[in-house]
C-alpha cells in the first residue's frame, strides 16, 4: 500500500484528490491546503485528514506526494519532497523562473527520486493515438505542426497578475505537446499578441490572444494559435503535416449525435472546459505515475520536460516583448 499526500484543495487538487483515491494500491492520507477548512473537507471525502506540510513530509509512511497547490508553492514543495525522499508528481509549471527550476531539476536528481510533471495532455487517447501513429510512421516524416489552443473564456484579472502571462500558464502545455510530437528541440521562436478579449488583461501586462512560430534543429515548424476567448467552447485541436500525410486531433463533444434538419445540420459544441476535456487524461496520468512507482515504467513527462518548456514560454516572451525572433541555446 503506497500513502499519498496531497498538496492542494483548489479546483485541480479536487480532480487528483478523487483519481488518487480511486488508484489500487494507493491509500489517499493527507490534504494539505493554506485553508484548512477546505484540506479537511476534501480529505473527508476520500477517508483522509488534513495535516500541514512538515507534518506530511515528516511522515515516514508517507511515499508519494501529489503538488496541485499554487504555482507559487511548487518549487519549494518540490525541493522539501525530495529532500525528504517523497516520489513526487507535480502540475506545471516547475516554478516562474528559469533558475529555480533548474534548481529543482537538479534536486530530484540528487535525491534520485521519481519526479512526474503534470502535463496531462500527453495522456489524452485521442493525442496519445496521434502520437502512436506517427511513430508508426504512417504520414512519414513530420514537417509542420499546428495547435489551436482556445480558452472559452479568461480567468480572472486578478489570477493574470500572478500567473506569469499566457505563454507560462496557457501556452505551456502546447510547447510540451510541440516537443513531444515533433520529438524535436527549438531553436528560434518567435511571438507575438495582442489583447482583444478584455483591456484589464492588457493593463495588467499580458495578452489574450497570441501567435508563436517555432523553429526546429532538423529544420520543422510550429505554429502556435492561441486565445482566451472561444465563444463556442474549449477548442484544443492540432494536426501533423507529414512526408506521407497528414494526422488531425479533433475536439471532443459532449456526444456524437448529428442532427440532420431542412436548415442545416448540427453537432455538439466542444466540451466546456479543460477540466472535462482532459478528465480521462487526468486520470491516465496519474495511474501512470503510480505504475511507474511501482513497476519501475519510464516517465512520459518529467522534471526536464518542465524545464524544457518553460524555456520556451521565456523565450517567447521575450519575443514578444522585443519584437524580434529568439534564438536559443543549443
């Protein structure tokens, strides 16, 4: 039996907090939550209790830790885990800044301990079918990506100034899936955005909509669309243009019924949010953590690639602040 703790009680934390408890083999112990209130209630439902960091940590029973909480908490949770020998699984990012997150990287690799970034789209069927497929060399040799990646709406003003801007929090899942399908590493980038959707996003030093084009060291592109506002729902879509052919990941829909009309003919929106299109992947993700744990089974998604893709949402906002095309570091 491997005991877990949880750090975290928000809306992310609610999602790990019901997947952990249904794991096999996994017993859900401890929540750990700034609101204790909210720590005790979550772990009331999935027969754990509340407890505080040092407390968990200090736990020798404890095995794995779950770091859903703040983005400014990771990085020290992250370095606390491992110091303390915890196998950990943690959302993106790393942290804001480069320099810590090399810090962190650089724990977990002294510690030697499991470190398991959330990049839960890599755990999506219908991307992971994707994924299979190319390497199964059915459209050849990939050449060109490009990602739609559309928030039916923005957070809060007041989350944007702390979030470290849209290609940290938003776009960072889509520079990992460029890495990942592509299997292949940037060297430029190039960015650019406007702010469309609410002046309040602009004045508080971000944007809302964005492009980024990148290029490859084998000399392939991507091309990153991205916005805050879908007024048709979450829109997550990619496609692979190969030597052979081309791949397309579509959005899910709530169901699959077309209706046919003597107007027109319909089908379901996209499914609302992030939280119910990724919940299968959610899911995936963290039985793959405790697989991993268990059975020795190589990560999909690891410290290094949160390092690697917060390098590229600092290059490009740096693009975009500068206007002008980054090179990075080979």
């Amino acid at each position: 039996m491997i005991e877990v703790a949880l750090f975290g009680a928000g809306r992310i934390g609610k999602i790990h907090a019901a997947n952990l408890a249904a794991q096999p083999g996994v017993q859900f112990k401890y929540v750990v939550d700034v609101n204790q209130e909210a720590a005790a209630a979550l772990a009331g439902l999935h027969g754990g209790s509340s407890a505080t960091v040092e407390a968990a940590l200090a736990d020798p029973a404890i095995k794995a830790v779950v770091i859903a909480s703040s983005t400014d908490t990771h990085a020290d949770l992250i370095l606390r885990s491992a110091a303390a020998g915890k196998a950990i699984f943690c959302e993106k990012p790393v942290d804001l800044t480069i320099d810590r997150a090399r810090a962190c990287a650089a724990a977990v690799k002294e510690a030697k301990v499991l470190c398991m970034l959330g990049f839960q789209r890599r755990y999506d069927p219908t991307f992971n079918a994707v994924k299979t497929r190319i390497e199964a060399g059915e459209i050849g040799t990939p050449e060109l990506l490009i990602v739609t990646s559309r928030d039916p709406g923005p957070p809060p003003v007041s989350y944007i100034k702390v979030s470290g801007g849209i290609f940290k929090d938003m776009l960072i899942h889509d520079f990992d899936i460029f890495r990942w399908i592509l299997d292949d590493e940037a060297v430029s980038v190039h960015a650019t955005g406007s702010c469309l959707v609410d002046p309040a996003i602009g004045e508080a030093g971000d944007l809302d909509t964005a492009v980024v084009t990148i290029r490859t060291a084998k000399g392939r592109l991507c091309q990153i669309n991205a916005s805050r506002r879908a007024a048709y729902g979450y829109d997550q879509r990619f496609e692979v243009l190969g030597s052979a052919g081309m791949l397309q990941a579509g959005n899910h829909k709530p169901t699959e019924v077309t209706a046919y009309g003597s107007v027109n003919v319909s089908v379901d929106r996209p499914e609302d949010f992030f939280l119910e299109r990724y919940r299968v992947a959610y899911a995936q993700e963290m039985a793959h953590f405790f697989d991993a744990l268990t059975h020795g089974t190589p990560l999909r998604t690891t410290v290094h690639d949160g390092l690697k893709a917060l390098e590229l949402a600092e290059a490009a906002t740096l693009s975009w602040r500068e206007g002008r095309v980054v090179t990075l570091a080979s």
